[in-house]
C-alpha cells in the first residue's frame, strides 16, 4: 500500500509519457511524497480524499503525502491511458520556493491544507501543458542545473493550476455532478467513521439506504474496486500512521486499525510493506535518524 519514492538526490522523482495499452486495473495506494498526475489520454476513474473522478483527457491530479488514493484505467488497444507523473518532496522544494511567495502560498495550500482542490480538468490548456513536460523531459538530460530546472518547472504548472482553478472548478463540475453524492462516496465516509472496529455489510447499506448486493455493486461500478479492497486499505494506512506515530504493540495497533485478529493482522501487513509491522517500525526509526 505504501508506495516508497526514492529520489536519488533529484528534486523531483519523474515518469514521463507512460503509455498502458493492456488491462490497468490499479490499486489502493499512498506515498511519502506528494504525486502530480497528467492525463494525456485515457478514460477511467480515480479516487481520492473519498471521492470519486472520471479520468479524461487533459486532468491533472495532484496526491498529498500519505493520501489514499486509487487510479482505475479502463484500458484497451484503441483506447490507451497515457500519462506523465513526477513526485515532488514539498518540504524540500518549499524551501527553494521561499523567492516567490505568491506561489509557495498555493503550493502549501496544495501539499498540506485541508478541503483543498486537488482536481483540475485543463483541456483547453494541453498544448501548453505538453510544451512544458516536453521541455522540462529534454533538460532532465542536460547536466548540471538540475534544481533550477525543476523549479522553474513547477513554478510554471503552479502558476497554471493557479491561474486556471475558477474556470477547472465550473469545467469539472460538468463532469462530476457536484449536486449529489456518489453512492460509493456516502459509503466511504461510512467506513471513515468505522473502519477502526467490526463492521458489517449489512448495516452499512441500511445506513445509506441500499441494499447489501446494490451498495456492493455499486461501489465497484463507481470506484473499480471492492468495498473489502477499500476497507482494509484504509485501515492499512491507520496501521502504518500508528506504527510511525506511537510506541503502542503490534497487537494493539491491529486492534486500533480493525484487525481484531492479531496474526491475520500481521499476515496483511506483509503482504503489503514486504517486512512485520515490528520490522517496519524499527527500519523507519532508523530512517527518521539520519
């Protein structure tokens, strides 16, 4: 589920022109860092902070540090999903925006503040958006001046997102249907207020009223995933959170995420970091020092 970025030393971790023209079904998943996606061309969904968005051509997401996030590609020959990605660490390149307040005030509000937009659907922008990945592509291959680069380039994407948000918010609200709630996002809050104990199918659907089949097959249909998938995601990321942030036993932050089970609970926690949950928390103490 944590998907660790390494940078290498780079200011920015960069993926360019990735092109799936086979089955992209996608996962539940975070980073350390924080994730810009571009939507060159594809159609899809992508779930983030419990909403749902439907991916087109020309949409930029961006991914806070340590955000759940899920991108679901519907994926065939004639119809590929193309997309740029770089990872950016913001406290490291809030420091070389400090020359340009108006702009380090966006990209703080971006990274790290609350409610705040973080869809735009800038069709009518693609040509400028490309000139500026392309360019910014081509002097990743130069030496030197590395940082300059990556900075002069954000700056740029920040000052389109920037300027671009009142006319993204009309455009996307075009897309989404603002008036009403997904039936998948209504069920997503639910399980925000009660991943952390037993839960149950059955009164989960009465208490959004559907039935246990319908919320189910709904909640696939709209997100591209299941409601177990989602849920044990979720409580995932709360293990994660409580083994970085407490001194609690293993057996505890199972129980505290969900996983009343304490060996089922560490069986999932493999599966997922790679290590125990104890080993976990001993290789991050040992990174948080250096």
């Amino acid at each position: 589920m944590l998907e660790r970025v390494e940078f290498g030393g780079s200011t920015l971790a960069w993926d360019y022109q990735i092109k799936s023209v086979d089955h992209f079904k996608g996962y539940y998943h975070w980073h350390q860092c924080g994730e810009f996606l571009y939507v060159h061309q594809g159609e899809g969904i992508v779930v983030v902070n419990n909403h749902t968005y439907p991916i087109r051509q020309g949409m930029l997401f961006f991914f806070q540090p340590y955000q759940l996030h899920h991108v679901y590609a519907e994926v065939h020959p004639n119809t590929p999903y193309e997309r740029n990605i770089f990872y950016v660490e913001p406290i490291v390149m809030d420091r070389y925006l400090q020359a340009f307040p108006h702009r380090r005030s966006f990209f703080s509000r971006l990274w790290n503040g609350r409610n705040q937009q973080q869809v735009f659907y800038l069709s009518s922008h693609m040509d400028q958006l490309d000139w500026m990945y392309e360019s910014y592509n081509q002097s990743r291959s130069r030496v030197g001046g590395e940082w300059e680069e990556s900075v002069l380039f954000l700056l740029q994407l920040l000052s389109v997102l920037d300027q671009q948000k009142e006319g993204a918010d009309e455009a996307l609200s075009q897309l989404t249907d603002s008036r009403h709630l997904r039936h998948s996002e209504k069920m997503m809050r639910w399980i925000e207020e009660h991943f952390d104990y037993e839960m149950r199918l059955d009164q989960m659907a009465a208490d959004v009223h559907l039935s246990k089949s319908y919320a189910s097959r709904i909640f696939h249909q709209e997100t591209g995933s299941s409601i177990t998938d989602y849920v044990t995601a979720r409580r995932l990321k709360q293990a994660y959170l409580l083994l970085e942030t407490t001194t609690l036993s293993v057996e505890e932050i199972g129980r505290r995420a969900g996983f009343p089970n304490g060996s089922y609970f560490i069986q999932l926690f493999r599966k997922s970091a790679g290590t125990t949950p104890l080993q976990y928390r001993q290789q991050f103490e040992r990174s948080s020092k250096h």
